[in-house]
C-alpha cells in the first residue's frame, strides 16, 4: 500500500484514543463554495454523475468543526496518537485481551484459512484488528460525507489527500450502491474493521467470505485484507518479531530509539543493552516504550518493520506484537 495512505489510515482511528466529537456537525452551503462548484463539474464531466444528484448529495453535507481542527493544528514529524501509557489503558486493557482471545475462537476457521493462504500469522491478523477497531466493536459513528466535504473544501495541511478521497468516496458509493448520506466511519473517513480510506479500500478491499461483495465492516473480509498485506510486505512465519531487551536502571537515554533507529547486537551490547532470549537476526530496531516509572526496551526484527509498514509508529506495532503475544 502507499507509504501515505497507510499513516494516514493510522491518523483516522478516533475511537480507542481519542474521544468523540464534542460539538456535533452543523448545516454549511457547501453549494456556496467555488471549490464545491468545480468538484461538482469533475464528477459531471470525469466520471459522469448527474448534475442534480452531486447537487442534492452535497446540499446536504454538514460542517464538522472538531474534524476540521484536528487537521489545522502543526503536524510534527514522528509524532503519534496516544502515549504508550494510553495504548496499554485503551488497547491493551484486561476487556480487550479477553475480547481477543474469544475472537481467535470465533473466527478460527477463516484465520486458518487465512493462515494457509498467505502464510501469516493468525494472531497477529486478530492484532490488528483489535488496534484499529477494537475487533471490529468500533467502526466509526462519523457521516463520511460530512468529514471528508470538510476537509476537502477548507484549508488544512491535508486538503489535496482529503479532495482526492472525497473523489474515490462518491465513486466507491456508485460501484457498490451505497447512499453517501448513510456512509459512517472515522472522524476522518476510514471506514471498517481495519480502516480502510475510500481510495484504500477500492484499491486493496476483498471479497474473502465469498459473498459476492467487498465489504469493510465485514469481519471475514478484513482478515483477507490483513492476511494479504502482511504477506505482500515480507512477513515471514518462522521469523521472530520482537524481543524484550535488559538494561540498567530504569529510564534509558543512551541511544536514540525507535523502528528507524537500527544497531548492530555488537553496538547495542556497547551501550549495555542485550536480549532477554536468544536474538536471531544481526540487526535490531530499537524500541522504547516509557512508561509512568520505567522504559520497556525491545529489539524489533524484520517482521516488526513489516508492522509499521500499516501504521509506522512503535507504539502501534508493540500494541499489534503484545496482543498476539497474550493469545497465542
């Protein structure tokens, strides 16, 4: 998948850290707005939608001020959502790890199948969809319609990303017969038990219940999505992902850490940092998770890169790794 699209599916997941709009949509003219006028003419001219239908869509598209703050603020580089004290109250929680486990169970068969198909591991596949929905519990409450009008018709550091997924969310809404008015998702337009954007899911949705249809809130289908990536972006069955390191003392700053800060063992040992078990490969990220009295230290493998290729932030795929983990 496109390096951008993926971070951005990662900024598009509200429902575990951060709260809900606290100041509902309000009724906007988005007719008034030039901008407006010249999209209306693309999907008229480009793609051959009825003038009268784009109108009647748009005409009732609402403004959603809290969407539109989130994306006007200074986006600074290497900055993620949510601390990792946050992850563990909201993603690594007693309820969810329990949730996890029944969810292996119930959906065994197609993990399985999965597992067959794309030699991925199923716990890791139930990983991700716990990250980003909470097992499919927390698809979104958000009208798609009025998010991404919103943000592809004011000013915001993601404007032109944001236009082009109002494009793919009206053609999405044509191929598969749904009603834009009804579409609900993300406070930024993910849609589903993975979050997938519009042009994302056009792209990379499958039909993997066979059931005639490519469907973002279906479970079975998002397995197929996951299962499909990993395998796409090297995952290795065998391989190791992630190994808890020792250290002195109780807060490290010694080196600079991170899934783009990779050393050599020979270097890491220099700094007094080694494996709690035998670490297969040369070559570690090195990862650190602060919490409220100590840092955790972890070697990330190749297959912990392939993680952050979905999302590339350490906390989300140390959240992915340690839920797998607890129910192997």
């Amino acid at each position: 998948m496109n390096r951008v699209v993926i971070y951005l599916m990662w900024l598009l997941i509200p429902f575990i850290l951060v709260a809900n709009s606290d100041r509902p949509p309000i009724k906007y003219d988005f007719l008034k707005k030039s901008q407006t006028k010249i999209f209306i003419d693309k999907m008229v001219s480009r793609y051959h939608f009825k003038r009268n239908y784009m109108r009647r869509i748009m005409s009732d598209a609402k403004l959603d001020r809290d969407t539109l703050d989130r994306y006007r603020g200074r986006y600074r580089s290497g900055v993620t959502v949510g601390t990792w004290e946050r992850f563990k109250d909201h993603v690594l929680d007693r309820d969810t790890l329990k949730k996890a486990k029944k969810f292996k169970r119930k959906y065994r068969n197609i993990l399985k199948r999965a597992s067959r198909e794309y030699q991925v591991s199923p716990e890791y596949i139930v990983g991700f969809i716990a990250v980003e929905s909470k097992l499919g519990e927390n698809t979104g409450d958000y009208r798609l319609l009025d998010s991404l009008s919103t943000l592809a018709f004011h000013k915001n550091r993601m404007q032109k990303f944001f236009y082009n997924e109002l494009v793919n969310f009206f053609l999405m809404c044509r191929e598969q017969r749904y009603d834009p008015r009804k579409v609900k998702g993300s406070f930024a337009g993910a849609m589903g038990c993975v979050q997938q954007m519009p042009s994302v899911y056009r792209r990379y949705g499958m039909d993997y219940d066979r059931d005639g249809k490519r469907d973002p809130w279906s479970i079975e289908d998002c397995v197929g999505v996951i299962a499909r990536f990993m395998h796409s972006k090297g995952w290795k069955n065998r391989d190791q992902v992630a190994i808890p390191a020792l250290y002195n003392g109780k807060r490290f700053t010694k080196l600079k850490t991170g899934y783009k800060r990779v050393y050599t063992l020979t270097t890491l040992k220099r700094y007094g940092v080694t494996p709690k078990y035998r670490y297969r490969e040369s070559k570690a990220s090195l990862i650190k998770l602060r919490n409220s009295n100590y840092d955790e230290l972890w070697l990330g493998a190749k297959n912990f890169k392939v993680l952050m290729k979905y999302n590339p932030s350490s906390n989300y795929g140390m959240a992915i790794h340690k839920i797998a983990k607890s129910i192997k």
